[in-house]
C-alpha cells in the first residue's frame, strides 16, 4: 500500500505542474457546481424514496388488515354464524367465532378490537363478549357505518365517537376503522364488521424521523391521520390551510415550499391510490442550503490552497485532489460501524452489504409473489377467474405453457395424532404439506399447491401423451407425497383425483371432481387413493334402506340384549360395506338409521349426554372410515342406550311389562289374551293393562297386533309363504281380515307390499 501511495504521488506531482492554476479553477468550479447539484437531486430522490417506503410500510399493514378481515369474513364458517342465534345454546358457535376474532388481533399490525355485528339476529361480538343490540344502538350502527358509500371503508374516528357500544379504545385519541358491510357479495347487507387500529399505531410503523426530516399523513378531508414529529405541528394536528391548499390530490406526486412557525420547509408529498390518503415530508430548507453551502466553503478552500501551493506542495495538492475519496469514506462511516481495512476495502465492504440488503429486499418481493401466486390459484380452482384472465397470469408469474394433460389432486388429513398434535393444528399441519409438496414435485411439473379450507390443493402438469406413462407418472408423484407425509408428520392422508384435462379452465370442474372422489375415502379407509374416473357414477343399483336389520337391532335394544345388539349392528355395517353404494345414498342411509335410533332413545325416554340432540346425528361425517363410524355407533350410542335401560329396568312396572311383552314375542302366533298373561303372571288384568298402557304407550291388543304385523313383513320379504299361511299362523280367522288389517296400518296390502320390496331388491 505504501509503494502503491508513493508512485500515485509522484504522478500527481507532475500532473500539477503540467495544469497550473487555470485548470485548478475549472476543476473547483465544476466541482462545486455538480456536488451542489448532485445534493440536490439526490435530495429530492432520497424524499420521494422515504415518503414511498413510508406508504408502503402503512399500506402493507393496512392491505394485510383489509385481506384477512375479508378472508374471515368470506369463510363458510364465518357466513354460518351470520346466521345463527348467539345465546346460551350457542357457546360453541360463539367460542368459535370469538376464537377467530382473537386469531385476526394477534397478526403484528396493532389491531386494538374487532366488533362483530349481526342485525338480523341483533347480537353483537368484541373483546368485552357478546352484547344483544337494543333499538338505540342498532340505530346508531346503522346511522354511522351502514350509509357508507361502498363494501369496505377505512374512516377516521375519534376515540370518544366510535359509535361501535363497547369499543375498546384505550391507547390513542384517535382511530383508524375499517367498516365492512357483510355479507360482501351481496347487495342486502344484513351485519358489519369493525376492526379497529390506534392512529397512533402508524406513527410506530412510520420511519423515525431525524432533526432535519419528518413525516405526515393526512386522509381524503385533510385530516391529520398521523405524524413523526410533533415539533413541525401543533400536538392537536393544527396544519394552516394555506398547506391544503398547495396539496394537489388529483395529482400522484408533488413538491413545494410552505413556512411554518416561522422556518421555511421543503414538503414533498404523494397520494396513494389505495385509500386516497395523502403522505407528506417536510425537510428545513435551511439544511439543504448548508449542505451546499458547506461543500461550496470546502471547494473555495481546496482552490485556494491549489492556486497558492500548487507547483511547490505537489504532495499537498496530490492528498486535497484525494479528499472525495475521503469524504465518500466519511459520508458511509457516519451510517455505519468502523471497520478495519483501508478506505478501498471498507468501500467494497459498504457495496457487498448494499448488494445483501438488495437480495433480501428481492427475495421479500419474491415472497410476495408466492401469495399471489396462491390467490390466483385459489380463485382458478374456484372458478373465479376470467379465461381472458388466464394467459396474463401465467405469463406474468412465469408459470410454464407446456403440457400434455393436467390433473386435479387433493389431499385431507385422515386422523389427527391428539398425542403429537391438538385438533387446532390441522391448518398448520396442512400448510406444512402446501410447502412440502413444493418441495417434492419441481415447479414445471405442477403449478403453485394451495390449501383451501380444509383441503390440500394442487394441479399436476404431465408431458407423456401415453396413457401408461401418465398413469405411472401421476402415481409415483403421489406416492411420494404419501410416504413423505407419513415420513415426516406420521399422518395418514387421503387423496382424490380428478379425471385429466388439458384447459386451465377446467380446473374448477377438476377440483370438484377430486373432491368428490375424496367422499369416497368414508368406505374405503384411511390412506387411500382414489381416482374419479373409477366412481361408479351411475347408481342404477340402489341399495334399500336395511329396515330388517334395524328393527331387530331396535329390539335387541329394547330388551337389553347386548350381544344381540352388537350383533345386529354388525350386520348393518356389512350390509352398507357389502353393496355399492354411492357416498350420497351412504349418507342419507346413516342420517336415517341415526335419526331413527335417536327417535328411539327420545320413546325409551333415555338420557345420553354423547347423543343429546339432532346436530349430533351428522357427527358421524368428522370421520374418515367405516370402521369409525361403527365404533362410535355401538360405544357412543347403542351400549349406552342398554346400560341406561337396565338401569330404568329395575322399577317393578317396567319388569312386569317386560314379561309381558315376552310373552307376546314368545306366543305371537297362538291364541293369546291378557287374562291369560294375567293368570300366568299372578296380577289382575285391569291393573297388568295399566302397567302397559303406561310402560309401551300402548294397549295389550294394539301392541299384539303391531308385533303380528311385524312379523308378517318380515315373512313377506324373507320367505315364500303366502298371505293366508300368514294369516293362519299370526291367529286371524281368515286371510280377508289379515289383510284389511295390514292395509290400515301400512297402507298397503301385503301383496303389494312383497312385490315393491321384491322390485327394490331387483
């Protein structure tokens, strides 16, 4: 270095002698004037770069405030309670709500209270809990948020004249609200709901000014919204209007001069396209004047001392001709930590770092990009998206144009491991598989993967025209999906997938499809893959309704037989698992047998807090397998219903009509009578009819003839006896009479009714 210092030494030497004086003033001249103007300019940009960063920090919280609120609003979850009752037997439903209200307050963006109003159910949600809406208040919401011009506003309020009733509004004087009429895709507005920030929240979020600059944000009516430094205006947001009325809002950009209080400012200002605010900063023109007048005193100096000593102190001439360096040393190390090294490698040094914050300012734009990469693919899959829309997507997020076939796959958690995970987890969980997918599949084999609800979401790209190869290509990917879920989590997954289509604008139908071969998973287990293409669609066999097996299982149940019970149920569950049914007529099958056993819980009169009311009939659709499903049937329900019914067995009037309907069950097809029963069981008839009156709602000669026609349509559909080999054995004089019998209660005659149930069996 120091030889290297020596030699530029002597060459600048010569270069002085051989310029004199003349060439020195030019250079100062120069020198003065383009460092002048470079402070100038640079100035200007430095302003326009610190009021955008400035906008952009506030409108990235207020956009990510302004998308969440929306996304929560638009959930099916959401749009449920829009039409629910909040009162006592609501907990849940409130329990939830309040939970996802919380889950929006705890993302970074100072969010102070959400209020959650519905008019047509006139309640009302918040911090405080939940609050019934009177006629006042209602009037007062409507008054002051219902008449905003659009869906969504962002308002200025006052901390006293928020007209949201109990509101928390602690931490400033004033608020920024965001109102949103709901539901949001329609024109009748039937709720609204209020997010509110602290104005003092943007003043943190603000850049922190320095002693020569400071930062303002006024709204649409020149309000003062929020401010870094309250020495260049009053405390209460005073601004003279001779400020506004410089402030041109038509325009995007703009500048200026204005005094106030008696110093002259430089404010630049910019006006967002988002919400109409107005973003201003204010620099003292005293301090751009003494930095160019600063350099100019430097620059008059160096001349001077050049004209004075130029030939004779070459070497002085050689370090002052040197000072930009030094001062470009300077300027960096005044915004920067001392390091060791000359002022070349601490220049260098300064420029790596310039280039790191570059790539981390790069990669956070590429981050935003994956969201709306996502956004775009959530609308596509929910058809959402224009076809002219389409090309400009893929070309401006780089997506590739070339494929053969494209394939709708989805995949759902089978069961949660509570052991590992809380049932809460699951949207955690399933983002976790969103990215590890990306990770597994390239990006030219599949667009972005999403998650929607509770369904993880991705199109596959395939470039094989043979449908061999296809197949085998979409089956290693998904294969791998599954083995690295199970690898990495230890969760089972279920995946559907669509039939191939080659437009983007079939993906909507495709993830429909995959959805519905996903249905499917409830017959066929956990871990499965299942093609659309391989549903039977058709459903021209349709399995009847296992009235046979019910019944007898309701009567294991109603004489606390519980191998019987068990046993009945059994036959069930091999009934639906036998024949191929199709996932709709599977449910409308369970609901049925579900609600048809909670109608026999409610006669027997019978309490069980796991199958309390009919809500809790379609709970059976939160599990993944069959096997599920019977379990919690026989556990939940079933045992329980026999334990608590030998339990109400005990009392002595349930017994005695217990025997005798033993009896009537053991001598059905004799001629029997209830002075027979009675002398059989030692009691007087009037007082064993009472008993049974009361016991079975219904009389001795009503429930033997029931019981007979009972076992009449069990003959009827399980043997080939005819109608009077029936009647003979269940007791009837002749076949004319069981037959006007069969058709008051059911209808029908029994004729009839063997040959419809023959025809549903066909």
């Amino acid at each position: 270095m120091k030889k290297l210092s020596t030699k530029h030494y002597f060459k600048l030497i010569a270069f002085l002698i051989i310029l004199s004086t003349v060439p020195v003033i030019i250079t100062g001249g120069l020198s003065y004037w383009q460092s002048s103007q470079s402070i100038v300019d640079y100035s200007n940009d430095e302003k326009k770069q610190n009021i955008y960063q400035i906008q952009t920090n506030v409108e990235q919280v207020l956009r990510y405030v302004d998308l969440s609120t929306t996304y929560f609003v638009r959930s099916t979850q959401t749009q449920q309670f829009l039409s629910e009752q909040m009162d006592a037997l609501s907990f849940l439903s409130f329990h939830n709500l309040r939970r996802d209200l919380n889950h929006l307050q705890t993302i970074e963006t100072g969010i102070e209270d959400i209020v959650f109003v519905n008019f047509e159910k006139n309640w009302l949600i918040n911090n405080e809990g939940l609050v019934h809406l009177d006629g006042k208040t209602y009037e007062k919401i409507n008054t002051s948020y219902m008449k905003l011009p659009r869906k969504s506003n962002w308002i200025l309020e006052e901390a006293d004249k928020i007209n949201f009733p109990n509101a928390t509004k602690k931490s400033c004087s004033h608020y920024i609200t965001l109102v949103k009429k709901l539901p949001i895709l329609s024109t009748e507005s039937t709720g609204v709901i209020g997010v509110l920030i602290p104005s003092c929240e943007l003043t943190e979020i603000m850049a922190k000014s320095n002693d020569s600059e400071s930062f303002l944000i006024l709204d649409e009516n020149n309000k003062t919204i929020a401010h870094s430094n309250t020495s260049y205006i009053s405390e209460d947001g005073y601004i003279p209007p001779s400020l506004f009325k410089k402030v041109d809002h038509s325009l995007d950009e703009g500048e200026f001069e204005e005094t106030l209080n008696g110093t002259a400012y430089k404010i630049t200002y910019q006006t967002s396209d988002y919400n109409d605010w107005t973003y201003l900063s204010f620099v003292k023109v005293s301090d751009l004047h003494s930095k160019s007048s600063s350099i100019g005193w430097i620059t008059l100096l160096i001349v001077g001392i050049l004209l004075i000593i130029s030939t004779a102190f070459a070497l002085i001439g050689s370090r002052v001709l040197y000072e930009p360096v030094k001062r470009l040393k300077n300027s960096i190390q005044s915004n920067s930590d001392p390091v060791s090294g000359n002022e070349f490698e601490f220049i260098e040094t300064h420029i790596e770092k310039l280039l790191h914050q570059n790539n981390q300012l790069e990669q956070r734009v590429q981050n935003q990009v994956n969201q709306l990469k996502q956004l775009f693919m959530m609308r596509l899959l929910q058809g959402k998206v224009h076809h002219d829309e389409i090309p400009l997507k893929l070309a401006a997020f780089h997506y590739t144009l070339d494929w053969t076939w494209l394939t709708v796959v989805s995949l759902k958690i089978d069961v949660i491991d509570h052991n590992k995970f809380e049932q809460s987890d699951q949207d955690l969980i399933l983002f976790a598989i969103n990215n590890l997918i990306e990770d597994i599949i390239p990006y030219t084999e599949c667009f972005t993967p999403v998650v929607i609800n509770d369904t993880q979401t991705t199109i596959l790209i395939t470039h094989d025209d043979d449908d061999a190869a296809y197949t085998k290509q979409l089956n290693d990917k998904i294969e791998a999906i599954q083995r690295q879920v199970q690898e990495m989590f230890h969760l089972t997954i279920s995946i559907g997938i669509s039939r191939r289509f080659t437009s983007l604008e079939e993906a909507s139908t495709a993830f429909k499809e995959s959805k519905e071969a996903l249905k499917y998973r409830l017959k066929m287990g956990q871990s499965s893959i299942i093609f659309y293409d391989n549903l039977n669609r058709k459903y021209t066999n349709i399995a009847p309704y296992p009235t046979a097996i019910k019944n007898k299982l309701f009567d294991a149940i109603k004489i606390s037989d519980k191998a019987q019970a068990e046993c009945e149920l059994n036959k069930l569950f091999e009934y639906i698992s036998r024949h191929d049914i199709h996932h709709e007529q599977l449910e409308i099958i369970l609901s049925r047998f579900l609600y048809e056993l909670f109608e026999l819980k409610e006669m027997l009169g019978i309490e069980l807090d796991s199958f309390q009311t009919t809500e809790m009939i379609t709970h059976y659709q939160s599990f993944t397998s069959l096997q599920e499903i019977h379990s919690w049937v026989y556990d939940s329900i079933v045992l329980p219903l026999i334990i608590n019914l030998d339990a109400k067995d005990e009392s002595k009037n349930k017994r005695i009509s217990d025997k005798m309907i033993r009896i009537i069950q053991d001598n059905f097809n004799k001629d029997i009578s209830l002075d027979m029963i009675a002398a059989e069981l030692h009691y007087n008839p009037n007082y064993l009819s009472s008993i049974f009156q009361k016991e079975t709602n219904y009389s001795f000669s009503e429930y033997l003839l029931k019981y007979r026609l009972n076992k009449a349509k069990d003959w009827l559909t399980t043997t080939n006896k005819s109608v009077k080999e029936i009647a003979e054995e269940l007791q009837y004089n002749n076949s004319q009479n069981f037959i006007r019998s069969f058709r008051k209660l059911e209808g029908i005659t029994p004729g009839k009714y063997r040959s419809e149930y023959k025809n549903k069996q066909a």
